[in-house]
C-alpha cells in the first residue's frame, strides 16, 4: 500500500514537471529564435497518470500471489525507500530473484534489507560496487560541520534532495543534531511539495519503520518534525526563501538536479563563497548535479554560474548498498545463486565487481548484460 501512494505522488509530480520544463523550454526556444533537436512537449500528463491509478492493487510482503497456473511471484523488503522490494519470480521449475534497488543495512528509519534463502538466477544491481560508503556517524558529523561552519559564513545549506527516503532521513538527522544541540536552530525550509507528500506518507504508514523512528511514531512523535521547519508548498512561499536574512537551510528537489524547484535555489546560491551546496545522493553522468561535482562553470535554467559555493558530497547518506553491504547480502543467501546477472551500474563499477564475486562464488555464472541481449533460462 504504500508503494500505491508513493507511486501516485511520483506519477502525478512527474507529470506536472515535465508539461512545465516543456513549456519554460519551448518559450526558452522561441526568445533564442532556435529549435531544439526534439520537440518541447512532455512524454506524459496528469490526464494520463490518473488513467494508470485504477490499475494499481497492493501486494504485502511475503505473500504468494499467483499470475498463472504455472507462475507465482513473492515481494520482499528490500530496505531501499518506503515499500521497496525484491521480486521472486517462480515459473517452470526456476526460481528467478529481481533485486531492483537494494537498500543499506542500518538504516535509522527502514528496515534492514530481507534476507533471501535461494534463487537460480538473480539479477543484482551494482551502482556502488565499487565503492565503501563512509560511516553514518562521519556522514552525521559532515553535515553538522557544514552548516555549523556556513552559519558562521553567513550563507545558505543548499541540500538537492530526493523526495522519496532521502528527504526524510535528512530530516531526521536534522531533528537529531537539533536534540542534541550540535547544530543551532535555523530556519529550514522542505521546498518540495512531493516530499512533504511522501513524510506524511512515512508517517501514515509507521509500521514499515524500523528502531527508533518506529518507537517515536508509536508515540505520537514525529522524528520528521522540528522547529522552524517550513513546508513549502505554494511557489509563492519557494520564492520568499530568497528573500530571508542570515542562514536557513533549503532541501528542494530534484535529488540530481535536473528539475524542481532545486534550479532556483542554484540560481541564488552557487556564486556565493559563503553558501554550501551539499549532495547527500548519487549522482548520474549527465545530470546538473554531477556536473556541479566536477565543473568550475554550469548551465542552469539557460545561462551559465560559476560554482563558487563550498561543493561537498555526503555519501553516507546514500539509500543503495555499498560494495560490502552488496557482497554481504548475497552471502545471506543459503544457496548461492547458479547464475548472477549484474546490472544498474556503470561499466567500470559492473566490471570492479564481477570480479569480486567471481572470486568470492566461483561456482555461480556471473553474466554482465547488454542491452537488449536475451537469455534462455
């Protein structure tokens, strides 16, 4: 049920953003007196998404559901975000386990990714497989000193955020340094009308939760609230956070960059040396965000801003496992898989850990797809 929820919000955000960046880009066009190398009009609209949502049924955890007489699959945690899950397919004989996205072990707000007995063939994700995530108490102690040492600057916490897990695992870590008086009391503001969707989400549905985050929902306490927390929803009230004095820290969206409200907030802060621009996610070739990474001058919204604003990456707080939490979860496993395809990773990560676990689990076949090749199985 949550995913259901999740998945509507997204569907409907999508929408909405890409009807607007077809227009801004359309317009953008036309004041440049150029065409684009593709049309300006959006993959899809709301009218769209609302004919997908009556075709949505929710399937919890662990059980069976049956697609044929031949074919049945199972959901299972997979600790990524809020309803993330494995799929095991069972079909002929085979039994065929689908990763997606699989989440880090010890997480403070979702549960520990599910252990899995067997599987013939698994298709594995690989997007940190071959890097170590730093420590979430060095990750912790990162995001205190930056807004430690750009409140005393005088600047702006630009924090790209990703609405779904992100924004709220942030938050919580905000009301944390908060409690525990490491941080002072800045006005923060959630400039993301999906993400503040999604935390009511988190809230509603409490009992995906895991330690601490549970208990305290169990009474009553959000671990998503503090004060001088602003939900910004209108795009009135985005544009007036420009407008404040001294520091505040803004978490907008998108995660990487590549639209939102985020874009704006860019605008305001890059060029300044006092302010920070924090990326507590990965960050795709291609995208804003990993060009901000590692360029000294960027594109945004048409015109061009040198990146004079301290840049850090907090990986940390990353929702994908890292290379040892991969390698961890797939030794959870009774029986190891006869065969593992490896996918959703750079060639050269893909490549790096191959190797790994062609040395760790020498009796598996480890299959490094291309697109659109097939496989009989």
């Amino acid at each position: 049920q949550p995913t259901i929820e999740i998945t509507k919000i997204a569907l409907l955000d999508s929408a909405k953003l890409m009807v607007e960046d077809a227009e801004k880009k359309r317009k953008r066009h036309q004041k440049e007196g150029r065409k684009g190398p593709y049309p300006e009009i959006p993959l899809y609209e709301v009218k769209d998404v609302e004919k997908v949502f009556p075709l949505f049924e929710g399937v919890a955890y662990n059980e069976e559901v049956k697609l044929s007489p031949k074919v049945k699959i199972v959901f299972y945690d997979a600790g990524h975000i809020l309803g993330s899950s494995f799929v095991k397919i069972f079909a002929n004989g085979k039994v065929i386990l689908f990763s997606g996205d699989i989440g880090r072990f010890g997480n403070p707000i979702l549960k520990d990714p599910t252990e899995i007995e067997n599987s013939d063939i698994l298709i594995m994700e690989t997007t940190y497989g071959d890097k170590i995530h730093e420590d979430r108490k060095i990750a912790e102690e990162k995001l205190q000193n930056i807004i430690n040492e750009t409140n005393k600057k005088g600047g702006n916490i630009v924090i790209p955020t990703f609405a779904i897990e992100r924004a709220q695992e942030v938050l919580y870590y905000l009301k944390k340094l908060l409690i525990e008086n490491k941080i002072p009391h800045l006005i923060t503001f959630l400039d993301s009308p999906m993400a503040i969707e999604i935390t009511e989400v988190f809230k509603k549905y409490f009992s995906y939760l895991d330690g601490e985050a549970e208990e305290l929902l169990n009474k009553k306490i959000s671990p998503f609230d503090f004060p001088l927390l602003h939900f910004t929803k209108s795009v009135e009230e985005s544009k007036m956070i420009n407008h404040i004095k001294g520091s505040c820290i803004i978490m907008a969206g998108s995660g990487m960059c590549t639209g939102g409200r985020i874009k704006h907030h860019l605008v305001s802060n890059i060029e300044r040396k006092e302010s920070s621009i924090v990326f507590v996610g990965y960050q795709a070739k291609g995208t804003l965000g990993r060009e901000i990474l590692e360029k000294s001058e960027v594109r945004i919204l048409g015109n061009f801003y040198k990146v004079k604003a301290h840049v850090e990456k907090i990986d940390g707080f990353s929702a994908h496992a890292d290379k040892e939490e991969l390698i961890k979860w797939l030794c959870s496993f009774k029986k190891i898989p006869e065969k593992i395809f490896l996918v959703h990773g750079e060639e050269e990560v893909i490549n790096e850990f191959s190797i790994i676990i062609k040395d760790k689990f020498p009796h598996s076949q480890i299959i490094i797809p291309s697109y659109l090749d097939e496989f009989e199985i």
